[in-house]
C-alpha cells in the first residue's frame, strides 16, 4: 500500500477528485450501504465527499446515484492503513449489475488517502521488523484509480486502487411491512382560509299577540319601529304586522298571473298559504286568457303579514299552474313579527311601549298587552349563526369544528400611547365610543370586557374618556402579550352583541337542534353558541382572517408512490380509512373500515364517502386508533432475493384524494320549488342547456338521453319556455310531468304532481350500463325557444349518476 492525496495537487478546488472503479456482480444488482476508506493524513476543517457515479466507456459520467459527507472529527487516520473512516449513506443506494465508480471530492490537498500499487512493498510488512516484505504482484480488484483536472478529464491508473471496503444490504426473506399516517390537519393551514365575511348571525326573532288589535298609535307601530316593554329590559324591532287581509282588491297582489288556467269567474276560491302564518282567506278570482285578471279578497283570515304569499287551485282544470299572490295589505293589527330583540324576553303582564326618538324613551300603551310569545324555533333565535366554508367534508352531526381569526363588527380605533408587553396600566385610545357596554351591559369589574389589540385579547373593567381601564388580564385564550407602539389597532372583541370567544372556539353540531333549512350542505354549516346572550343584528361579519378545521373528503384515492420492484420482490398496499357521510346521506361518520388492498398505479374507488379527518376530529372521535390517525397506508415488502428488496420512497410519495361535489337536497319536487329557479337551485350537479331558438313554434318537449343511475342516485327534468306571446324567457323551470303524474293515455293527471322524473319508470342501473329514458311535455303553449335543465342526485357521493348521448326535441 501506499498514500496518494485526493486531489492532484495542482489546484484546490472542489471539482478535482480521486476515483476507484468497481463491478456489482449480483443479479439484479444490489444496495450499497456504505464504504470504508483509509486516510494517512486529513484537514482540521473541511469535509469530504464521497459520489457513487455511473460509468460510461469506461470513464466516470456526472451521473451521480448516491452521496454522503464525512466531517474531519468523523475520519481516522493511521500510519499503516488500518483504521477505517466509515461513509455511511442516508438511504442504501441501489446498483444494478455493472461498472461503477467511486468519487471522494474535497475542497483542500490536505487529505492522503491509502491505495495499493502493484510492485510496492505492502506498507504493513514494511513497518515490521519480524516479517518479510510483501510485495504487490496484483491489482485486489478489477477496478481502476482515476485522478481528474477539473472533473473535466479522467485519467486512469492501471497499476493502482484505492483501499475500500464496500458492505451491502443482506434482505432476510418473508415478509414486512411498514405503516404510514396522514399529516395532521391543524386550524392554521391555508387551506383552512375561509373567504372574507364567511359567518352570518342571526338576529333572535319572536311574533306578539296582543290582547287586542291595534286601533290607535297605528303610526307609532310601524314596521321598523322599536318596541319595549313597561318593567323589562326587552326590546326589539317590528318586521311585520299581522291580521286580517284588507277586504276587496287590495289585500292580494298579483305576482305571478300563471298559465293555463281556464277562463272565468272562480268565487269562494280557497287560498293557500306558501309563506308566512297565514290562514283562512278566499276570494274571488278572474281569469282572462289563460292568466289570473284580478283578485278581489272576500274573507279575510287572519295572521297575515305585508310579503306573505299565497296561491289557490281553480276549477276542474288541471293544466292552470304557476299562480302566486303576495299580501299587499293587512287590516286590523292583532300582532307584530319582532327582530333584533335584546335584554329579556317579554313576559305577559307587562305593556307594551312604542319608542319615541323626540323623548328618547319608550311610551307606554296601557292596553296592548302580550297574550303570547312565540320566539322562533329556526335559525332566529338569536343563538345560531352560519359559517360558508366550502368543501369542509363535515356531513354528519357528530362533527366537532375549531373556528378562530374571526374579529368585531365595530370600527376599530387605535391606540394613542405604546402599551408594554408586562403592563396593566390603562389604555390610552383614539376614541372608547362603543366600548362602555359589553354583551349588552355596562362594562363593570363583574362584566369585564374584551378587547383585541394586534393579535392579543386583553381584559378591561372600565372605560373613561377615550381610555379603557381596570385592565385585568392579558393574553386571554392563550394570545401572547406583546409590546404595542402607538397606533396599534384596537377592537371590542364582539359580534352583534355576543363575545368573540363563543365563536373563536370549538363548536359541536350536535348542539344545533333547531329546525333549520339546510342546517348542513356541501359549502356551509350552522352552529350554536353557548349561554343565555343573544345576536342582536343580523349580520354578515368575520374579516378576512378566519380560519376553520375541516375534514378531507374522498370516495377514491390515486397513490403517486415512487416504487422499484425487482422480478423476486414483491409490494402488496393496503389502506385503512375512516368513514365520512354523504352530504345526504345516512352512512356514518368515524368508524373503522379496517384495512383494504389498494392499487399503486390506478385509481381505487370506494363503495362509500371516507375522510381524512381533522385533528379536533381525530381527538375527540378516534382515540382507539393508532396515533389517532384516520387514514393509515400500509406497504408490505417481500423478496426472495437477499439482494434486493422492493423500494418505497417516502419523501417523495403522497395521493390525491377525490370527492364527488353531489346530493340530493329535494325530498318531494311536488312541493318544494327551489329546483324550478336557477339561482336559489339547491342542486350541485347539474347540467343546463344554452337557449335553443327555433325556426318554428313549437307546443311539445321530449328529452332523450342514457343514464347510469346507481340505486342511490336519481335524475329529474326541467324545461323553460320563451313563449310565442310572450317576449321573455319564463323565469320559472317547469318539471317534467313524470310518471306517477300520467295515465294510461300519458295524459297529465295534475300539473301540481310534476316531479320531473322520466315518462316510464326504469329500473337502477345493473353494473356499468346505461339505460335509455325519455321525458316529455306535451300540449305546451306555443314557443319559439326553450332551455333544459338536468337534475342529477344521490345520496351516496360514492355512487354517481352519469349520462350520455343527451338530445332534445320539440314538436309542433
């Protein structure tokens, strides 16, 4: 053996280097993970470089397939080559059977690297007195030493190597595996960034009856008028007045005249209430050209309110639909609608008081009294508030969601003197307007109130002219005190009347009992807020700050995996998920479904929804699992080559995750006529036509198309027509007749059961077959145009309608 220094010594830099090619014999290859080399001599400060690089013609290429650095504290050195400094790579680096080389590179000519040369004495005997000098007569391996210039010229030396010791992975047969969690879905990512304003309160809403109607003060009980109550802290503002209809033709406007409805004189016409609490009215109807001419209100009912609308069924014909009515004027006020309610409830027994702003103060009627109380059992109970938060994958009431960053609803001020992070002295502001009262009482040291300045909740108990004071606690709800200069921003930390902290907080669906309309979908939730404080103003508020925890949806998963696989090794992935809910559906969320096998290289479909779920999720709803975790990805490896093994490579791998945007909001097309709108359409799938004009008028409608209809899944027809009399396009989709709505002649039987579902009844699809379906309207008013509008549903998001081969008809 001898020394040879690792670079030529011509120059310093880093990209000279010292080469030892070598052959992997193995079939098909094998996994280096590491190599031994043996140094004379090192540097006190700088490293070197060792690169396993590919060879080509026999010279080393820049392809480099693995690399590690040794630091000079990691390095022996010895004076007979027998003290080895270990370089151990990160991650075994893979060769297949061929020629090699390794690369050692250091920025500096103070290393000496050991290396024998044939003819040499072998150094060992050499430094021995007692033993016979050994002479090189061979080269240890096939392998060549190569110096370079630059690394831009190798040149090789036959009659020398490198010293080294190379070691391999060894694979013990059999199988094992390897286990793999989701990341955890905190609050703060931005993919939890709701858009701007994304929370909406509601105002707490009650309807008064009085003892009797209201016959004077008729222009002090105005709708907008505040009103009190004699010995009680309630107040609200009148939305509504409610009574009798107005007598003759001013208690019924004409919204929508209708179509098809026969013409004539109706009396005794029963209306029937579509909004509001209305009831008990008739009338006298015309019709005049297919259309409702005038109303004239003979009884008048009673509870009916300005807005209300109500529609009525007229004679024996049943083509006549679309009437709508709304209530233009109401007589004899026997009770009041209340919004934005505040202090107490009112009771019984107290009188009622209209607020007079000449007085500043309310006046008392000492005949109107309450004889009931009805606070709405909705949204408007001055509890609730709605959150858009799109694609937040919380379908089921057992979802528990983190809100924070929201922030007031008053303008903010600024501080006027710097305020230390350790300080509890008072707060100097540009003005304390609004901030006196907290959660609807006078700021005292037993009704503290909140403030946010910068990012930091503090605590204050009184406020004197442009300064808050008593100030009581800092970082409240684990904000972080902080030093503020001077025109830091300062806020009540409030929302219609309600502390911040109960929105800023972890929220329960299961809290939300009310009977709300669309209490989850797809794109928004309603949640409660805890204590006896009531929003006193409907309002859209937030700022552009919030931040929600959400779950990951899915119903199919395609894995983008880094994978090497040999001829003797094998893969096998699997997954375990967590169940999620369909949007409208009734699977359940956060149970086990153990583990399934899954492909790496093509999509896996699920029969139904699952989840990535949240961390405040995964806490309170999986604890048994391990780690908490909802989504595990399992690889078990297995060779029969000791070789080799299969590879995964973590750092690089991840999924992606999809979900199908459907429901099935509509329980019964006879009744609810959200679907016959465009905007206010509840629907997330659907599919609309352009305006398809016509040369010549038309009177029928026949849509044709083949349709993939899982059981789960379900698809209904609109039409709208542009009307030869008429010069717009209606605003209103019609339904198909459908058909549980024709009989044995496909004669409609009653325009109100259009449920927009097809002329026959087809079975649900068996595998991946489409079957053909056909809708039609027969017997339409003459029209020039029309647009169609494709309804498609389910009730399992994993499971999906799919249709093709669309096309549409109109008859003369």
């Amino acid at each position: 053996m001898r020394r040879e220094t690792s670079s030529t010594g011509k120059t310093n830099s880093r990209k000279d280097a010292l080469g030892q090619s070598f052959f992997v014999y193995d079939t098909p290859g094998c996994f280096i993970t590491s190599v031994d080399f043996y140094f004379l001599t090192k540097s006190k400060k700088l490293p070197v470089e060792l690169q396993i690089r590919t060879m080509e013609n026999g010279v080393p290429t820049d392809i480099v397939l693995g690399s590690t650095t040794l630091e000079p504290n990691n390095i022996e050195i010895s004076i007979d080559g027998t003290l080895p400094s270990t370089f151990t790579f990160d991650s075994p680096v893979y060769l297949q059977q061929g020629e090699y080389v390794y690369i050692l590179i250091a920025d500096t000519d103070e290393y000496n690297i050991w290396i024998s040369r044939v003819g040499d004495v072998e150094v060992s005997t050499a430094m021995s007195a007692d033993t016979a000098n050994i002479i090189i007569d061979k080269q240890p391996t096939l392998g060549t030493l190569f110096k370079s210039q630059n690394a831009s010229t190798y040149t090789p030396t036959q009659t020398d190597d490198i010293k080294f010791t190379a070691r391999k992975a060894q694979f013990s047969p059999g199988p094992a595996s390897f286990r793999m969690y989701n990341a955890q879905l905190n609050t703060f990512a931005d993919r939890n960034q709701l858009i701007p304003n994304p929370i909406e309160v509601f105002s707490r809403k009650a309807n008064i009856g009085l003892t009797s109607a209201i016959t004077d003060y008729t222009d002090k009980y105005i709708i907008g008028g505040k009103v009190l109550q004699n010995n009680t802290t309630a107040s609200g503002f009148i939305e509504s007045l409610n009574g009798a209809l107005s007598g003759d033709h001013q208690g019924l406007n004409i919204t929508n005249a209708g179509i098809g409805y026969s013409n004539g004189t109706f009396e005794s016409v029963n209306f029937t209430t579509l909004t509001g609490d209305g009831f008990g009215a008739t009338g006298i109807v015309t019709v005049s050209g297919g259309t409702i001419d005038s109303i004239a209100v003979v009884g008048t009912g009673t509870a009916y309110s300005v807005g209300d609308t109500v529609s009525a069924t007229l004679g024996d014909n049943t083509l006549g639909r679309d009437l709508l009515l709304t209530v233009g004027l109401v007589t004899s006020v026997n009770s009041f609608s209340l919004t934005n309610i505040s202090g107490e409830d009112f009771d019984l027994t107290n009188p009622i008081q209209y607020f007079d702003s000449s007085l500043g103060y309310g006046v008392t009627t000492s005949h109107l009294i309450p004889k009931s109380y009805n606070v709405n059992t909705d949204q408007n109970d001055g509890l609730h508030f709605r959150v858009l938060h799109n694609n937040h994958g919380m379908h089921q009431s057992n979802n528990t969601v983190e809100i924070n960053g929201a922030t007031g609803d008053k303008v903010s001020t600024k501080i006027t003197v710097g305020f230390a992070a350790s300080s509890f002295e008072n707060i100097s502001v540009g003005s304390s307007i609004n901030f006196n009262f907290f959660e609807g009482s006078q700021v005292t040291t037993t009704n503290p109130g909140l403030a946010l300045i910068g990012e930091e909740i503090i605590s204050y108990t009184g406020v004197g002219e442009n300064t808050l004071t008593g100030i009581n606690t800092r970082g409240v709800d684990f904000s972080i005190p902080r030093t503020y200069d001077a025109d830091t921003p300062i806020s009540k930390y409030e929302i219609a009347g309600v502390s911040l902290r109960k929105i800023n907080t972890t929220h329960n669906f299961a809290n939300v009992t009310n009977n709300i309309s669309d209490k989850i979908t797809l794109d928004q939730y309603f949640l409660k807020i805890t204590g006896n404080k009531y929003f006193t103003e409907d309002e859209i508020v937030g700022g552009s700050e919030v931040k929600a925890s959400q779950n990951i949806m899915f119903e199919s998963i395609t894995p983008n995996v880094q994978t090497t696989n040999f001829e003797e090794t094998f893969i096998e992935t699997k997954v375990r998920t967590t169940s999620a809910s369909s949007i409208n559906g009734n699977e359940p969320s956060f149970v086990d479904k153990g583990f399934e096998l899954i492909s790496l290289n093509n999509d896996t479909l699920f029969e139904t929804p699952r989840m990535i779920a949240s961390k405040v999720n995964e806490d309170s709803k999986l604890a048994e699992l391990p780690g908490a975790k909802s989504f595990t990805l399992e690889f078990t490896l297995e060779t029969d080559n000791g070789n080799v093994s299969p590879v995964v490579d973590v750092f690089n791998s991840n999924l992606t995750a999809t979900t199908r945007r459907i429901n099935a909001p509509i329980s019964d097309y006879r009744t609810d006529s959200r679907p016959n709108l465009l905007e206010e359409d509840p629907h997330n799938f659907n599919y609309l036509t352009k305006l398809i004009n016509l040369e010549s008028p038309a009177t029928s409608l026949k849509v044709i198309m083949g349709i993939f209809k899982p059981p789960s899944a379900d698809v209904r027809v609109l039409y709208r027509l542009k009307r030869v009399d008429g010069s717009q396009t209606n605003k209103i989709f019609s339904l198909m007749p459908g058909f549980n709505n024709l009989d044995v002649n496909d004669n409609i039987i009653d325009p109100k059961n259009n449920d927009g579902s097809s002329d026959t009844e087809k079975p649900s699809s068996i595998g991946t077959n489409f079957i053909d379906h056909t809708f039609t309207a027969d017997n339409l008013p003459q029209f020039s145009a029309f647009q169609i509008k494709v309804e498609l549903t389910s009730t399992n998001q994993a499971t999906v309608p799919l249709i093709k081969d669309f096309r549409t008809i109109a008859l003369a």
